[in-house]
C-alpha cells in the first residue's frame, strides 16, 4: 500500500497535562490540588510516586518548547494548573501562576506553534474539594470565575481554548471507582459530578466566546468504544447502558442540550436528578469550533448472567468500587491482545469506527484527536538511544485509521501524540512511559526516542508510510 498524504493546513501536535509534568507544586503562590493531596495519601499511587517535581516542565519550559519547535510541530496542547493561578479556587488571581502561562504562550507564538490551552485537567484546588468538589453545584459556578481570570488574562492569544479533558475520568473514576483523585467512592455524587461538569463546561464555553471571539472553542472527550460479546439482545443491551455511561452523559447536555432519556432511567435507582435545573442542559450546549476526541483502546461488554464470576476488565484500574453507575448487570470482559504497558488492547480499527460514528451523529463538527498514543517498557540501548519500534507502529496504524475515516468523508483537523514528555502517568506514578521524548527522572534530562524523530518526519512532510 503507497504512502498517505495529509492535507495541507492539517494540524500536527503534542499533548501534556500541568500535574503530569509541571512539578513546582508548592512554587510561586500554587496552592495544592485534590491529585497532590491524592498522590501524598499512602496506597495511591503506585510506589508511592506524586507529581512534586515530575518533569520539571515549571523550570524547564522554555528548553522544552524548544523540542516542540524542533519536532516541527503546529501546535502544543498543555493544561493550565486552577490551583496555579486561583490557589483556593475563588478569590484574586496569584499573579505569578498566570504570568508563567502568559510567558509559556508567548514562547510558543515565538516558534510559530500554536497554543492549544486546556482550563482543566483534573487538577480541582484542594479547598473546593474540602467544600463538596464537582458534586457541589457551586464548583461550576467558580470554574467560570476561574475562566474569566485566565481567558481575560491570556486573550486571543490562545489559538484554541479547550474547557475540560476526559470530565469522565473526573466524575466516575474520581467520585464512584476511587482510582482517581479525590478518591471517593460515592455512585450518587458521581452523576452529581457529571451534571455539574457539563454545567461548567457550557458556563466557561460562554466566557471564552465573550472574552476571546476570535479564539475556537473546544471540549476534549475520552469517547469509549463499546462492542458486544455476542449477538444477543442481552449483550446489545450492556453496550446501550454502556454507551449512555460513557458518551452520551455528555454528548447529550454538551451538543444536543438534554440527557438522554434511558441514562436517566437507568440510574433512577441511584438519583432521580433533581439537581439539574431548569436551563441547565441549555447552558451546557455552547456551540463548539471542534471537538477533541481522545482514543487508546475498545471496549468488551456483556450482560452478566447472575451466576458466573463477575469480570471487571474495563481498563480503568482496579477498585472494589465500579466506575459504572447503575449498570451493575455489565461485564467488562478482557480482550485478546496485543497490550500496551497499561494493559489496553491496541485495536487502531476502534479509532476509525469512532470518527465515523461521530460524523454520522453531528455531521457539521469538525473533529480533532487530542489524545493518542501508547506506553510501553522503554529502555535506554547500548546506544544511547530508545528504539521503541512498538510505539512508533501503534502511532503509524492510528494515525492512518485517522487517515481512513477522513478518506470516508471525516472531517479531521488535527492530530495530537500523547505524549511529548514522559511524566507522572496518574495513579501509576512514574511506572508508565507515553512520551516520545524520554525524561530521566534522577537527571531530567530529555532524549529524543525513535519515536520522536519518526514524528518529525510526519509532522513536516505531511506523508505517512504506512508500512514500515
């Protein structure tokens, strides 16, 4: 098969998250966040890791937006740390948080790449989450007083203001499974949690488009990919349960203005949801420039018999507590190989399927990958290099799944690695590699893998061989 050839003006990028690799955590006025008071809780993470210095990314800023340039990269996808710039989250602004982020900006424009800012990824301040945290209505209306700080702060001269990263991860792994920050395990505060992200999602969506109109404006989703074991009306039906749990708690308030009628239904047993008022759908559907779409694995559902043992394999790390509310008849079943390091199933077909379903369903809503990539046990060679041939193939068989949903009429504006840096990888510290560049954590010295320069080579030619 010949090479593929992207178009012309199709973005090339890289992703971070500020608590993955800023480090810097009680610098310059930060206050601390539910992941530094998660991190610092023994039995967490693993090995006890935290992301105190991480890649040292706060000190190191600008060598390191000297990779993206050299990368030849057209955009750079980072998070802003609320904790950074609201220490409490309310209240003045800590003035050295946004003039570090104003300073990161300024630097990319510098090197001609633009910036892609995300107002949230993860990192709620601790104090909001002392006072009840996302199941709270009140945490939405602060998040858009924290937006109205930044975006009045940063102005136009972010290329693209993205309002949340994964708000599922937030609501179900943070409030119902307990894998993430804050930990709780609570199914109730975990809907509460979903409702209110979406609310503040499309009050921050407001604020950008009033304080930044020439800026696009985007929301980034983990957007599951759920198949059925079998044929069986039983196992179509987990999917359906599934895919309300996964996708439609927020496609339906975020594009559509209003929750689907069987996710309410389903959960009924668990809330009857009387913490959504009037309007609030409304305000959640602001309209979007471009909607991010993170991809790294499929799904495997059926619907459990009542007898066998039950299989929790949803890839989302293990808990006595399900992340899946009110659908406690599904099993999420294991699924044949190959695995990355995280144990997902590396499946670049998934990825084409979901591109298509999403132009089906809002045929006018360009689309971005914002997240894609692969973590596998890295090695330094003999060398001195990293050839990470696994990687380099995972980021080839994806990006051309991309390639072929936007031959079937797709509209796919860009594509992000995940990740530019090794960093702290959540709940499993700093045991999991994504980056294409290699962080040594002792030295924080930063080298190219094989990865990088492969990228580079797409990213400025605009041409993917799709074999090696």
């Amino acid at each position: 098969m010949s090479d593929v050839v992207f178009p012309e003006g199709f973005v090339w990028g890289s992703a971070t998250a500020a608590y993955q690799i800023e480090g810097a955590a009680r610098v310059d006025g930060r206050g601390p966040s539910i992941w530094d008071t998660y991190s610092h809780t023994p039995g967490r993470t693993l090995n006890g890791d935290t992301g105190d210095v991480a890649a040292d990314h706060y000190h190191r800023w600008e060598s390191d937006l000297d990779h993206i340039a050299a990368l030849g990269l057209d955009a750079y996808r980072f998070s802003i740390a609320w904790p950074r710039v609201q220490p409490g989250g309310s209240g003045p602004v800590n003035q050295a948080g946004v003039d570090f982020y104003s300073r990161l900006v300024d630097g990319l424009l510098e090197r001609g790449v633009q910036p892609v800012a995300t107002l949230y990824h993860w990192d709620l301040p601790q104090e909001l989450e002392d006072a009840g945290g996302w199941p709270e209505r009140d945490t939405a209306l602060r998040f858009a007083d924290y937006a109205t700080a930044i975006v009045g702060a940063l102005g136009d001269r972010v290329h693209t203001w993205t309002t949340f990263n994964e708000p599922w991860c937030s609501a179900y792994l943070g409030y119902a499974s307990g894998v993430h920050a804050p930990g709780r395990t609570e199914p109730e505060a975990a809907l509460r949690a979903v409702h209110h992200l979406n609310l503040a999602h499309g009050l921050a969506g407001r604020v950008i488009r009033d304080l930044a109109p020439a800026a696009r404006l985007s929301v980034t989703l983990n957007l599951h990919v759920i198949r059925p074991a079998s044929d069986s009306a039983a196992d179509a039906d987990a999917v359906r349960r599934t895919d309300a749990l996964a996708n439609r708690a927020f496609l339906g308030p975020m594009l559509d203005g209003a929750y689907p009628a069987d996710l309410l239904a389903d959960t009924a047993a668990v809330t009857d949801w009387s913490f959504v008022r009037d309007g609030d759908e409304r305000t959640a559907a602001v309209p979007l420039d471009v909607l991010g779409v993170n991809y790294y694995s499929t799904t495997l559902v059926r619907t459990w018999d009542g007898v066998s043992a039950r299989s929790s394999a949803d890839g989302h790390g293990r808990s006595a507590h399900s992340a899946w509310v009110g659908a406690d008849r599904v099993d999420f079943l294991p699924q044949p190989g190959p695995y990355t390091a995280m144990g997902w199933n590396i499946e670049p077909a998934g990825l084409t399927e979901l591109l298509l379903r999403l132009h089906r369903e809002y045929p006018d809503l360009p689309l971005m990958i914002t997240e894609n990539g692969a973590a596998f046990d890295d090695v330094v060679s003999p060398d001195g290099a990293v050839h990470d041939d696994r990687r380099v193939d995972y980021l080839r068989r994806h990006i051309a799944a991309t390639h072929d949903a936007m031959a079937a009429g797709v509209d796919v504006r860009g594509y992000f690695v995940w990740s530019l840096l090794d960093n702290f990888e959540w709940a499993y510290g700093y045991d999991r590699r994504f980056g294409i560049i290699r962080v040594d954590y002792d030295t924080q010295e930063r080298l190219w893998k094989d990865s990088a320069h492969w990228y580079q080579h797409l990213a400025t030619t605009d041409r993917l061989d799709r074999h090696p």
